[in-house]
C-alpha cells in the first residue's frame, strides 16, 4: 500500500497540519514529528486531526518519542511508531471513538420496564374518561402541530442587483510555494518530458585537406664493413625540427664500402605539403641497421600538395544545435500539455533543458563536408498551475477589498491574465486582472421573518417592494403541494444570486 511521508515543522498547527494531509493522496500517512516546538499536545487537537483524515478516508501513524503525543495518539486510536521503516513493517490502528455503554443487564432492565408499565397503567385505569379523551386529543393536536412546523420548508432565490468587483496584481508561481491562501501567489508543479529528433543545415566552414603523398630519391651510402639489407617501408625521419617522417617504397641490398652507394624511392608517411623538402638533408634510420648507413637526399622531394573543402564551423554547429533545440522544446511543450488535466495550466516560459542523453553530430568538427548532421535525445522540464489554486489566490486578493458586509458570488470569479508570463530570479510572473461578482448586505433572518407563514405571491409581492431585485424572486416549497411558505423562519433558506 503506497505510503506518504510528511515531516512537521515546530511552528506547525492544526490547520497547517490538515493542508498537509489534504495535499497528500496515498491512503497511508505517515507524520515525522519534529524534535522541537509543540505540535498538537493536547488530546481535543489530536482528535480532531484523527476524524480529519477520517474524513479523507487515509490512515495516519505517527513517528515521535513525545510521551505527551504518544499518550494522546493510543486514546484516539492512532498508530505510533519509533521510524518511518517500522510503520511499512507493522499493522496500523484505525481511529476509533469511544462509545459510552450503558452497564445495565437484561433481568434489570425488564424489571424496571414492567414497574413503569404498572404504575403507568394503575394511574390510567384510576384517570375519568373525559380526561383520557383531551389527553389523547392534546398529544394528536400536538403532533400535527409539529408537523406543520417542522415539515414544510422553502427556498427563495433572490435574483439581486449585481456589482463586479475587480483588481490587478502580479501573480507569482514556484515550486517553492506551497500554498493558495497567500496573496499574489501560488505553488507551481512540474513536469518531466523526454524527446529526440534530427536536423542538417548546409556548413559554411573551411578545412585544410591532404590530398597527395610527396616522393623523392634519397642517397644511401653503406659504411659498415657487412652488407645491409634495407627492407621495404623501412622508417626514414629528417633531422630538421619537427622532423618528418618517409618510408621505403621497395627493398634493397647494398654491398660493403662507402663506394657502395645507391638511390631509394621514398614517400611520405602523412599526405600534404608537410611531406615536400629541400635537398641536402640529413635522414636517420629506425632500427639497427641505422647506425651503419648514411642517408641524404640531392634532389628536393616533391609532390605533396593539399586543398581546402567545406566544413562545419563552429557557428554552424551553434546555431543547428540551437535551432534543433527550440523544435524540441516546442515539441516537448506539446507533449506535456497532453499530460495535464484541464484543471491544470502549462507555465510555458519556463521549460528547461536539464539532461542530454545522445548527442551524434556528423561530420565531427574539423571533418569536411558539405552539410551537417545533428541528433539529439533530450529531457525538458517545465513547470504547471492548478487553475483553482489561481482562483484561490484571487479569491484571497479580491476579499481583501471588499467592502464590509458584501456577499461575494464565489463562482463568477474571473481570471484575465493581461501579459505573457515571464521567468524571472526561478519564478514565474503574469500580469493578471481578477474579478466577481458581489451584491450588497442583506439581513437573511430579517427577511425569513417578514415572509413567514405568507402565500408565494404575498412573499413575492413583498419581497418585490423590499429588496432591488433583477427578476421576481423564485420561491420553492417542498412538499411541493403545501400552500404557504413555513410559519418557522428557520425553515425558509434566503439564496442571494442571479
């Protein structure tokens, strides 16, 4: 069974702790108790708050170590419990009242009833006939009196002259806020939605390209009293700084003696211009047969060359990823808007990037290509409103102008949000006009008075000539057939409204 947890703060007081319990929709509740302060210490508090979430159909428990709120908890009935892990563990108490029964055994009560039954019936027999008869007349005439009292009733609905009440004020919302009955503000919501999508866009960069291998003939003089076999794709590097790096393109055999020299076809290890070199420059060997040759080029080696091609830029990639990510916030605003119920509003400026989960970019930078590929699965959050805590607030801000003894028409409140909202310091702002109806003071026991025990179109003809009406007054009676309004005022309901 889900379980809620709420912690109590010390400042916290039965109402507060109701709002609490009203917010929470699990059919368990746990309340942590706060070391400090005095939250519900006496047992009238804890039996209210134990018929309130009765009233919300949820079962509390309570986790403290205040002997005080542990004594009261176990009269009403309530769960205690020394954590939050032993009230997932153990069996929770329902909250009980305390029925008072009277202790008293069959056998008494049947020779009390037959003592009663007796002397009521010696005083009867002993009463003269005439005397029975206007008892038994009285008790009749007192019963139709009741009914003519108590059972007819009436409600009249009084179509009054109307007022609109209305103010401006700025209306703020975070999640930060926790309650409606604050003026001005509400608490916010959120919302987590995932999405993916692609994009290209043309680049508008450049990239410097090696296309071909630069080649050249090198002079290989053998100064070791053995022959040397120099194998294909032997390492050649230059001495210069940085130097650069050629292989052998066949292998060759040179015979003993510095007269034993011979040409060998070189090339580049890297294409571009990097490879190209003057001639007369000294090379070294990689292995062990380096250090018995000695190798020069006379010629100049040649043929490396490079282009320049297309690529994306780091604009490019900006203003794509920019680009792809306003679609998918559009998308993701679409997305959560169906998540919510029409009782709840989408706070739209406030939709954030909070996690990139892939992110495939192609080519990568400093890659050529004539166009740029972009994906991205992403995750947004974005904040909602319910629209009756925004009429709460209005509510509150409205009641604060009202004028003294006004009847406010609850149900005409109108919100007008006058401006866009806008995000600012994490809270989101509207510029916002509420309004509602209210009629002038009316003295509803008054009027009860003066129509009591009158015809409907008596009433109506008085109330027409007392009362700044729109329409004639609509008078219910119930039973449907009685034939005039109740004699008792207290059975005559006063609606004002139109």
């Amino acid at each position: 069974m889900k379980t809620a947890v709420i912690h109590l703060e010390p400042h916290d007081d039965l109402i507060s702790i109701q709002d609490k319990l009203s917010w929470s929709k699990a059919p368990r509740i746990i309340l942590i108790w706060p070391a400090k302060g005095k939250v519900l210490r006496n047992r009238l508090e804890m039996v209210l708050m134990g018929r309130y979430s009765q009233k919300l159909g949820a079962q509390i428990g309570l986790v403290t170590q205040n002997q005080e709120v542990v004594n009261h908890a176990s009269d009403v009935g309530i769960s205690v419990f020394k954590s939050s892990t032993t009230a997932n563990q153990q069996t929770w108490k329902r909250v009980r009242r305390k029925k008072r029964i009277i202790d008293i055994t069959r056998r008494k009560f049947n020779e009390i009833f037959k003592q009663f039954s007796d002397h009521r019936l010696a005083a009867v027999k002993k009463e003269p006939e005439w005397s029975r008869v206007i008892s038994f007349s009285l008790a009749w005439v007192s019963f139709f009196a009741l009914i003519f009292f108590l059972l007819p009733g009436a409600t009249v609905d009084l179509d009054l002259s109307s007022y609109r009440q209305s103010t401006q004020f700025t209306l703020s919302a975070s999640p930060d806020d926790k309650y409606a009955n604050i003026p001005g503000k509400v608490p916010a919501g959120s919302i987590r939605v995932e999405v993916e999508g692609k994009d290209y866009s043309t680049t508008t960069g450049s990239v410097i390209v090696p296309n071909e291998y630069a080649k050249g003939l090198v002079r290989v003089v053998n100064i070791s009293p053995s022959p040397v076999t120099i194998p294909e794709n032997t390492i050649l590097i230059t001495e210069n700084n940085p130097s650069i790096r050629y292989k052998t393109l066949s292998a060759t055999f040179l015979a003993p003696g510095q007269k034993q020299a011979i040409n060998l076809s070189i090339q580049a290890i890297l294409p571009g211009l990097s490879g190209n070199l003057a001639p007369n420059q000294v090379f070294s060997i990689e292995g062990i047969i380096g250090v018995d040759l000695l190798v020069s080029n006379t010629e100049p080696i040649m043929g490396g060359s490079e282009s320049v091609q297309k690529a994306p830029s780091v604009l490019d990639v900006g203003q794509l990823k920019n680009r792809l990510l306003n679609n998918l916030a559009q998308t993701a605003l679409v997305e959560a808007e169906h998540k919510l119920t029409k009782d709840q509003m989408l706070i739209k400026p406030s939709i954030k990037l909070i996690n990139t989960m892939n992110e495939k970019q192609q080519p990568e930078n400093g890659q050529p290509g004539n166009q740029l590929f972009l994906e991205l699965h992403v995750e947004f959050e974005v904040w909602f409103v319910q629209l009756k805590d925004i009429k709460q607030t209005a509510k509150v801000t409205l009641d604060a102008s009202l004028k003294e003894g006004a009847i406010a028409d609850p149900e005409s409140v109108g919100v007008l949000f006058t401006k866009d909202p806008i995000i600012k310091d994490g809270v989101a702002l509207w510029e916002v006009e509420v309004n509602r109806n209210y009629y002038d003071p009316i003295n509803r026991e008054m009027i009860a008075s003066s129509i009591a025990g009158k015809s409907i179109s008596e009433a109506s003809n008085l109330l027409n000539s007392s009362n700044k009406l729109i329409s004639p007054p609509k008078i219910t009676l119930y039973p449907s057939w009685w034939p005039r309004l109740p004699f008792w005022p207290l059975r005559i309901y006063i609606e004002p409204g139109n």
